[in-house]
C-alpha cells in the first residue's frame, strides 16, 4: 500500500508547495521509506524524460505554412515590422491594419514571459548560468570561510552561511557578489565532484518561495534562514544539492 | 512564433495517423490569432495549449471530453515502490540513447491520453499543476493522481520492458 502522503511527496517534488507545507513533507520523509523511496522514483523518471524522451519541434516547413496561412487569415505578413506598418496605414485600409495590429498583439500576447511564480526561479538559475558561462564565478577565492565570510561583509549587505564540508564531498571555494531580482545577492560557491554549485543568499522580502525547482535539469532548493533567503543551484543530483543543504542547516542556526 | 515547439510536442504527443499533429498545431495557431482579445492572463502558454488539445479534440470528433471522474485503480498503482531503475552510465554510446529515447517514446505512446498528456505537460513543459487543470478541464486532484498514475506506469513499463536482466536494479 502506498502511503497516506504520497500525493503531498509527489506536490512536494513538483515544487508545488508552500513553505510550511515542503517543511512537514521533508519531516515525514526523513522516517518514512515509501515516500522517500517515492522521491527517488519521481527524480528517476523525471530525469529519464527530460533527458531521453523526444521533444518534437516544429521544423521549418511548419513555421513556413503556419507564417503563411497566419498571413492569410490577417490580410497582412505576419511579421511584427510589417504589422506595424499596417498600423501606420491604418485610415487607409482599416480591415487589414486592424488585423495586423491584432496579429501583432497577438504574438506579443504568445511572448509573455513565464508566470511570476516562476521569475524568481528563472532569475536565480540565469544568474547561476551566467557565472558559469563566463568567468566570474568567483570574486573572492577561498576554501576558508574566515576570509569568504568577512569579504561578503565589504560588498554585498547579507552576511550568508558558509562552511567547508570538504569531508562530506562539498568544497568551498570561494564567494561572488551577484544579483537577484535587482537585489544584492551574496553567492557561496563549492565544488562537488565534477559540479559546481552555487549558494545563492538575499534579504528575504515577500516573495513566494517554491521549495524545490528543476529547470533544463538543473535543480533549485530554496530555504529561509533568519532574515535571509537562500537558494541553493547545480546540475548536480537532487540528493547530492540536498545533502549541502542539510550540511548548511546544520551549522547555520538562524540569526539571532 | 513563441511557444510553437510546445504546440508542436503536445500535438505530436496526443495525435495518430490519421489525424497529423501538422495540421492540428497549423489550425490552433490560427484559433488563437483569431480569439486572442478574448485571451485574459498573463501566461501565454497554457492558453496556446489549451487551444492545440482543443483542435486535437475536435479533429478526432470529440468536442470536449466529459470530465473522466474516475480513475480506475489496478495493478501498478504502487506510489512508494522503491526505486526501479538506476541513472544511466556515463560512457554510453549515442546508439544506446537513439535505442533507449526510441523506447520511451513507445511507452509515452502506449500510455492512456489522460495519463499521456498530463505527464507530457508536467515533465517536458514544465507547467504547474493550476495550468495543467487550466489545459485539460480537470480540477487539480484529478491532474494530481493522473501525474502519479502515469508516473507509475511509465516508471513499470519502462523497467519490464528492459531488454536484458529487468530484475538486476532491484
């Protein structure tokens, strides 16, 4: 028989729950094997899809027809310059401009960004691929937190939680100053085997927090510490960033 | 043309021969040209989905499917099975992928539309559950244990048909 929480694990693991709520599952999961055995097979399957199964894109053939029949439905291109055109012609031919405007709106519309419970995430995983992409991953190289934690003091307003837990596999090696949301953010950056995984600190305001986040494979855990928000990111296992997060909990009691 | 692959992926994923997945997404870019002032929210790609699993309805002559209340429950329902398949080793040959996504796609294939959409819109759109229900009509419980049933089933089927030892992770 599955267990009771089995629906909440599964809301856990798609990052659909709030704080309190992510909280009691991750409680009930450290005694209960089924669920944290659902976990795994959740993470399995998730990662088994998004790396193997076939995405469909459309090719150009299609975009070709679809530009072209858009075009005809719109008495107008259906290119964003030309339907602007239309509007500039608007007392002219009004059955064309109107539909050309309307296209146009109508591809700004399809353009909207993802919704904002999701922008947080999305802010958070470019700034983590951003650093990784160019050479600014780290301001302040360290493997010891009495020189990272003093150097954050000097250029970020958070002082974030920083440990080595090279004996558990996690090694500090040293900080950036980054920003989230337009907020200064303070990153503690380790290295775990082959990854690298970013520890993302900033003064917590009234945002919504999921608890868990995977994008293109990459993983997000988000906690609170005191005042702070924290943010933990990498292509590393869920288990692996997990684990440096319960590391960090462990050494960080919040601040007074 | 913003989230076209999604259109595209969806369509592909519900439709068969002979409905093709081509004309469903050509006609739901024109559905949604044509009705966007009715379009109210902030998200794009949950209404242009809804549009494409319309027009797949209709093109397979169902308007709209009734709200399946039921779930039936069998064998594989076992939410807390242990872990069944281990992660794939590193050095694996490209045939090995081609081979393993080929296999994937046929169970994706094989599972219940209800089961099929839903997972496809939860694990390669990345859509919350509110969009999901949003999408397909049903209420959020529903899209719930639909994503664990087809979770279950894709995670079983894909370690029963393993070529080779299917026991050996276990």
């Amino acid at each position: 028989m599955p267990c009771s929480e089995a629906m909440r694990a599964q809301a856990y693991f798609d990052g659909e729950l709030d704080a309190a709520a992510a909280l009691a599952v991750e409680q009930h999961v450290e005694t209960c094997a089924k669920c944290a055995a659902l976990l795994a097979d959740l993470e399995s399957t998730r990662k088994l899809l998004r790396e193997r199964a076939p995405y469909h894109r459309a090719d150009e053939g299609l975009r070709g027809r679809i530009a072209a029949s858009l075009a005809r439905a719109g008495g107008a291109a259906p290119s964003p310059r030309r339907a602007w055109a239309g509007r500039g012609r608007f007392g002219a031919g009004a059955a064309s401009g109107a539909a050309a405007m309307a296209l146009a709106a109508s591809l700004a519309f399809l353009m909207v960004l993802p919704p904002p419970s999701n922008a947080l995430e999305g802010d958070v995983m470019n700034a983590h691929l951003r650093a990784l992409m160019s050479d600014h991953l780290i301001d302040v190289v360290s493997s010891d937190r009495h020189t990272v934690k003093p150097w954050f003091a000097g250029h970020t307003d958070v002082s974030p939680p920083a440990g080595d837990f090279a004996k558990a596999g996690y090694t500090l090696v040293g900080g950036r100053a980054d920003y989230v949301q337009g907020h200064r953010a303070a990153v503690v950056v380790y290295r775990h085997g082959a990854h690298v995984i970013d520890v993302f600190a900033w003064k917590a305001g009234d945002e919504k927090l999921p608890s868990i986040a995977t994008r293109n494979g990459d993983h997000m855990v988000f906690w609170k510490n005191g005042d702070l928000v924290l943010c933990a990111v990498s292509d590393t296992g869920l288990d692996e960033l997990r684990g440096l997060v319960r590391l960090i909990k462990q050494t960080s009691a919040p601040a007074a | 043309m913003p989230h076209l692959d999604a259109a595209y992926n969806l369509a592909r994923w519900l439709a068969r021969p002979p409905v093709d997945a081509d004309d469903i997404v050509q006609e739901a870019m024109l559905r949604a040209y044509s009705s966007f002032e009715t379009f109210r929210g902030s998200d794009g790609k949950p209404w242009l989905l809804a549009i494409v699993r319309n027009c797949f309805l209709t093109a397979v002559g169902r308007s709209r499917r009734p709200l399946a209340a039921t779930v039936p429950l069998d064998d594989d329902v076992a939410l807390g099975d242990p872990a069944l398949f281990a992660d794939e080793p590193d050095a694996e040959s490209v045939v090995i992928q081609f081979e393993q996504g080929r296999r994937l796609g046929g169970i994706i294939e094989g599972l219940p539309e209800d089961f099929r959409e839903v997972l496809v819109l939860r694990e390669m759109e990345d859509l919350s559950y509110r969009q999901i229900a949003q999408i397909t009509g049903a209420p959020i419980g529903t899209v719930m244990s639909r994503l664990a049933r087809a979770r279950t089933m894709l995670k079983t089927r894909w370690r029963s048909d393993e070529p080779g030892a299917p026991h050996a992770m276990q």
